[in-house]
C-alpha cells in the first residue's frame, strides 16, 4: 500500500485526492485477517 502514499504520486495520480481512507481499510482488514489465521492456528500448522 506504499504505492497510495501521496508523496510517492507520479503521472496523472498527482492530480487525483489519496485514496486515504481506502488505505486504512484495507490495513485494518490485514490486520483483522492475520488475527483470524492466528486464533485458527493456520499460520502455525502452515510453518
């Protein structure tokens, strides 16, 4: 998601607002999503 950083814009996504909040949602969906594989004992049993 560091490519949605706004002082990493180049070509016409310099004219366009950062999808900010759409950044956030998405981090806090991956967050979500590692404690669910962690709880169900995926990431261990993956190892």
């Amino acid at each position: 998601m560091e490519h949605n950083d706004p002082d990493r814009a180049t070509g016409p996504w310099t004219t366009v607002p950062a999808p900010i909040a759409e950044t956030k949602a998405v981090h806090n969906m991956l967050t979500a999503v590692e404690a669910v594989l962690q709880d169900s004992g995926l990431i261990a049993q993956a190892s």
